[in-house]
C-alpha cells in the first residue's frame, strides 16, 4: 500500500486529535484511507518529561494519552521512599492500567549508589534500570545484575557527556558483559552529536533495551528538543528501522521542552508519532 503525503498529514493529524480529545485513537484511526497498519510499537513515556508533576498527575496524563508504558524517574517515584511506599505507588501505577517497565535515568556514581538502584528497583518490582555507571564501575554493575537479574539499559547524552556521549560509547564498554546490560538510545542526543540514531539503532540492535524517542531541532550542541515531527531527525526512517529489528521494547516519549506546560507538546509528539506508525 502506498500513500500520498495527504494520507500522511491525515494520520498524523488523527493522531493528535485522540491525544487532545477523550476520543479513542483507535476509532479515530479508522477513519484513514486504505488500510492502514496497526500500532506494532509500545508507545511509552520517559518520565522525566512531567518532572514538575505529580505520580497523581502523571498517570492522569498518561491515560489522557492513551499511553500503556512508562519509566518513572525519582521524583514521580523517590528513592527514599520505603519498600511498602515503593509498592503502594507502584500498584497505582498498575491498577491505572500503565505497565512500569523501569526507573531511570539512575546516575551510578559508586558501590553504593549501584547498591541502592537495585534495591531501589527490586522494591518497585521493575525489571529494567535505566542508568548511567561509571566506567569503573561495570563490573560491580554485571555482578548486580547477575544477582538480581535485573536488567540496566545504559542512556548516552550526548554533547558534553564525558561518561557515554554516544550509544557506541556504551556499546564498546559492555559488549563483553552480561547480555543483561545493554543501552537505552536517546535518539536525540545522538543526533545533537552529528551520529544518525537510524544506523546506530541497526548497529547495535542485539544489545538495545529501551528507546527514548524525540526530536532536536538541528545536529549540534547548541541545539534544542522540539515537538517530535518539527525538527531534523527522520522519525518514520527511525520507527521502521525498530520495526526492521523487530524491536520489542518500549518506545517511550521524552519531551523536554516547555517543562511547566508540557501537555499540548507532548500530545503533539505522541500523535504524530501515532500517525507515522499506521503508515510505515
């Protein structure tokens, strides 16, 4: 089936609208020309994105967006928290019908920081940190996770990250490691520091846990996070290629601009992201 840029702007357009409206995307979808194809990704949220938010406001949001996935950072799920508050929250988070897949970005600065993470998400009952240890670090990190079975995607952040600028920065340091620690690609900072974030996807699929998926509006270090569609990064190339690898991950939204109104950017983000994925 193809489709003319037209069926293009419609389903995206159809996409924002359910995100804006209390209307059902999936109702909203069929009204697309042809046959378009169903959603074959897990559309998520990286919680960092409301991080002026409440838990409470949160999962409202993300049930406004329809969205079924989500990594909550400390500030939507506290680190000091105790275990019983840890599963209190947690259990809203799952009787709102949104599945926690991890908790990150964590920062594992030394044994003991690693030792609360994993504490940390073994009490929230999470089965993916993710985090950014230190090189030095990484062995500790594999005998952690051989002990919890707990997976660590590693996030790059690009520009002025002295730690893993790049997802091949990460790959290099944990090839050799437990297949349990592998990468979350930021697929904005990888553009922010000139690499394509379709390549690198391909390059290290075998080792690619979770996806934080945005938009920059160049491929610099001055540039700035954008509504996903707006900027340079090739969004439907990015999608097919998760779909090429048969990713089986989340795919989750981080919105980073406008961060004390970051609903009407957010939904945007979602619905063009919806649109393209009844296309490719």
């Amino acid at each position: 089936m193809k489709y003319t840029r037209n069926d293009f702007l419609k389903a995206a357009g159809l996409g924002l609208a359910a995100s804006m409206t209390p209307v059902s995307f999936h109702k909203l979808a069929a009204q697309i020309p042809g046959n378009p194809k169903p959603e074959r990704l897990k559309l998520g949220l990286a919680s960092y994105t409301l991080h002026k938010f409440s838990l409470d406001e949160t999962i409202k949001i993300l049930q406004r967006l329809e969205l079924k996935e989500v990594s909550l950072k400390d500030m939507h799920l506290p680190f000091d928290a105790s275990p019983t508050q840890l599963q209190e929250m947690t259990a809203k988070v799952k009787q709102a019908g949104i599945n926690l897949y991890g908790v990150g970005v964590v920062y594992m600065k030394s044994e003991q920081e690693i030792d609360r993470a994993f504490t940390y998400a073994k009490n929230a009952g999470v089965k993916m940190i993710v985090g950014v240890p230190n090189h030095e670090l990484l062995p500790y990190t594999e005998k952690k996770v051989k002990e919890y079975d707990i997976r660590v995607a590693i996030h790059n952040h690009g520009p002025g990250d002295k730690v893993y600028p790049s997802p091949e920065s990460v790959y290099e340091k944990i090839r050799n490691l437990d297949k349990r620690i592998g990468l979350c690609i930021d697929i904005g900072h990888t553009q922010r520091i000139g690499l394509d974030p379709i390549k690198d996807t391909l390059r290290f699929a075998d080792r690619l846990y979770d996806i934080h998926i945005k938009d920059v509006t160049g491929s610099t270090e001055k540039d700035t996070p954008t509504e996903i569609g707006r900027g340079v990064i090739d969004i439907p190339g990015f999608l097919r290629a998760l779909l090429k690898i048969k990713y089986a991950g989340s795919v989750s939204i981080e919105y980073e601009k406008n961060a004390d109104d970051p609903v009407p950017g957010l939904a945007e983000s979602v619905g063009y992201t919806r649109g393209v994925l009844r296309l490719v």
